[in-house]
C-alpha cells in the first residue's frame, strides 16, 4: 500500500495487510480497498452500519448536500461504499481526514447504528451469536441468522443458474460476431504494418459479451467458446488478406484463376511463403497474450460465489 496511505490507517488503529485495511472508524467497521491498478475506482472505502429506510433517505440527502469532492457514494447491503479517485493519490490522502469527519458526523446524526449492532437486521451484535465474514473483499460481521439467510439466496440463485438453459448455439453466433470485430481491428492493423494483442482482447472482451447478449450461460464452455471462435476468425482474417491480395495480383497480371489458384502459386516463392507463415505465428502469438488476459478477467467474471 502506498505509504502515506498506510500511515493515515495505521494512525486510526487499522490493521493494513498488503493492499487494504480494517478496523473502526468512530466506532463504525470500515474496510479500505487500494487497486492502484484500478484506473475507474483506485480507492475504495466502506463503512458498514445499520440505518432504517428512514435514516439512509437522511444520510442521502446530508451526503447529497456536502458535495464530498472526488468522491461518489452507493448504499450497499451492509452500509456505505465510497469510490475516491483524483490525479494524485497524495491529493486523496489530504482529503481523507476531512471526508472522514463528515460521514461520521453525518451517520452519527442521522441515527446509523454502529459496530454493536449487525448492519443486515439491527440486531444488537453483543446478545446474539455473530460472525465476521469476508464478503467481496470486505470483513463485515453480521448476525449468524443473517449469514444463513444470504447463504440461502445464494444456494438458490445457483440452483436457478444450472437449470437454466446454456444456449450454446445462440451464445455461438454472439461470439462470432465479436470475434469480427476484432478481425476489423487485426485486419486495419495488419496494413499500416502492426500485429498486435490488442485484436484478440477487442474480439474476446465483445464476444463474452455478446454471446450474454445472446442469452448464452456465463460459465466456462462460455469462456472456451469464445476464445476458440476468436482464435479462429483472427487466424483466418490473416489468409483472408493473402488471399485477397492474391487475387487482386493475379487480375493485374491477366491471369484468369481463382484467388486460391493463385495464394498457391504465390507460396511456391520462399519470400512469400516466409512472410505468410510469420505473419501466422505473429497472429497466433499475440492473439495468445491477449486472450490469456481476456481469460483471467472471465475466468473472475464467471466464478459464482457459494456462501459468504
């Protein structure tokens, strides 16, 4: 974590490992997130309590009216989640002390129960049976009668999942389609002299999306398809352009043939044939780098929680 970071927590009596701390802040339990390589939310702060329809419509509006600068706010399940992102993390770590005074103040005055009671159901955490979970990167402590309910929900949602249908052939089409738009990309790239990663993460990134949108199941056969079908369309758009430019060649020279007749004459030159095959292999390079980062982002994307 960077260090000025660090030491505004540790101050506080936070516990910081690696990239987060946790600990109390005004008595409330707080969680901070740091991903410095997070350029949309680099900082995370959440600050679990339990308010009342009531008393979260008035944190809202005093949070609303202090107009807190480089910082906007969401009510979670368990409390409050601001995302804090600026030029500098030093401009950040100037400003924390000042936001930290007024959500207290506002959560404080507007009724928000603190760290004795479970920010799910009020109940008072010091009569009841309690546990801290971590859920979604945050340590939350939560009433045991909660934690079995959410558990619950989530047995239940993955029980719908796996009935749902896969639709892999709709799915299928929605990867192809994505895939295209990257072979768009690899072939403009290709003509002004660049091979690059960049075509695979565009036609992966699209196809998932895509063969969502296609009502395709999210799941791994999702994450295999896509990544064959992108592979596939990116290695053909490459013969494609040979082909074609075959083609046009053999039309300039007078020669009545197919643009295959003539890709097979071409090859006979070992210039040619060099150029093809390393055009290939770079293809089939760089179309791996940018699916094995495409796939460490579905892989997260797709992997369903079981239990809190």
């Amino acid at each position: 974590m960077n260090k000025n970071l660090k030491y505004v927590f540790e101050e506080r009596g936070f516990t910081v490992e690696g990239n987060s701390a946790y600990g109390f802040l005004c008595n409330y339990e707080t969680n901070f997130l740091y991903s410095p390589m997070n350029s949309q939310a680099p900082i995370k702060l959440h600050i679990a309590f339990y308010g009342t329809e009531e008393c979260r419509r008035m944190i809202n509006e005093k949070l609303c009216s202090a107009k807190l600068r480089h910082c906007k706010f969401t009510f979670t399940m368990y409390g409050l989640l601001f995302v804090l992102n600026a030029l500098t993390v030093g401009k950040i770590v100037s400003e924390l002390p000042s936001l930290f005074d007024t959500v207290c103040g506002i959560l404080s005055s507007s009724g928000a129960e603190n760290r004795h009671s479970c920010p799910r159901c009020g109940k008072s955490l010091d009569t009841v049976a309690s546990e801290r979970r971590d859920i979604d990167g945050l340590k939350v402590t939560l009433d045991m009668g909660c934690i079995d309910d959410i558990n619950a929900v989530i047995a239940a949602e993955n029980e719908d999942f796996d009935k749902a249908p896969n639709n892999y052939l709709r799915g299928f089409f929605g990867a192809v389609i994505g895939a295209l738009a990257g072979a768009v990309i690899a072939v403009v790239l290709y003509l002004i002299g660049f091979v690059s990663a960049i075509s695979a993460i565009v036609a992966i990134s699209a196809g998932a999306f895509l063969y969502q949108k296609f009502k395709g199941k999210p799941n791994k056969i999702m994450i295999v398809i896509v990544t064959a079908t992108s592979f596939a369309v990116l290695m053909l758009s490459i013969l494609i352009i040979y082909l074609v430019a075959s083609g046009i060649a053999a039309a300039e020279a007078g020669l009545d043939i197919s643009a295959f007749e003539a890709f097979g004459i071409l090859l006979g030159d070992a210039e040619i044939r060099n150029a093809f095959i390393i055009d290939m292999v770079l293809t089939f390079v760089f179309s791996a780098i940018g699916a094995v980062v495409q796939i460490v982002t579905l892989s997260k994307m797709t992997k369903r929680k079981t239990s809190i």
